[in-house]
C-alpha cells in the first residue's frame, strides 16, 4: 500500500473538499503526508523598471502562509511542506519523484474540452508521473 502521499492542492475554496479524501486515504495507508503548492511564474518583464511592486514574491509569501495554515491543520511537519515556483507539473513531479512519493492527489474541476475528463493541471500531473494519481472529481458549482 501507499507510503508516501504528496498531496498537490491549488489553494482554492476547493481544497476542502479534496481534503476529506486526502485524510480518508491518509488512515487508510498510514502514509506519510507531504503538501505541494506550485506557484506560476509571472511574465519575463522587469517589474522595477515599470514600477510595480514584487506581486510574484508577494504570491509566494501568501501561499507559504496558506500551506502553513492547511499543513497544521493535516499534522503536516515543514520539512513535508513545498512552495514551489515553476511549472506547476515539471515542479511536483520533481517533488515527488524526490521524496519517493507512491502517490499524488489533486482535485480537478474538468469542465470544457478535454478537460471533460480531467482539468488541465491534473491531466498535465497524470501523463508524466512516476507514481500513481488519484483525481478527485470537485463538486460542480451551482
């Protein structure tokens, strides 16, 4: 059975729900929990030069604290916790492929195109891991 879950989560108003799997799947396996948020990078300008203030770096502190909140609230310790910036699918496939996590869950809205399946990001977690991927299908919204 499952090890070690890495639980990918995009911060929304969502997170609960997939939440509530992410702990059912956690007393089933026992598996050590690990939490990623990826944080896409802005476009390649010079913020200085247009003198706008840091919005990337303040992302960065907003879902550090986020992270912290949600991973004291799932008993997640730090050094099982991840803001990383980059491309959010090379970015947790890394984390995991490097904490040898056995699975990855996401929450997924699929709504639109292909994305009837599965939403983007967690089509783009799918094709490429290592490990296996439980989607969790979001409610939709009403």
């Amino acid at each position: 059975m499952y090890k070690k879950i890495l639980f990918a989560t995009d911060l929304s108003d969502d997170t609960e729900y997939v939440l509530n799997k992410v702990r059912a799947m956690c007393d089933f396996t026992k598996a050590q929990l690990n939490v990623i948020h990826v944080v896409e990078p802005m476009p390649g300008y010079s913020y200085a030069y247009l003198g706008i203030e840091d919005i990337e770096g303040q992302l960065i502190e907003e879902a550090r604290t986020a992270l912290s909140k949600l991973s004291t609230e799932l008993s997640v310790e730090p050094q099982n916790q991840w803001v990383e910036v980059g491309p959010t699918k090379s970015k947790i496939h890394a984390v995991a492929k490097n904490i040898g996590a056995d699975l990855i869950i996401c929450g997924s809205h699929g709504r639109h195109g292909l994305s009837l399946l599965l939403g983007s990001t967690a089509n783009a977690i799918l094709h490429g891991s290592s490990c296996d991927v439980l989607v969790v299908r979001l409610p939709e919204e009403q």
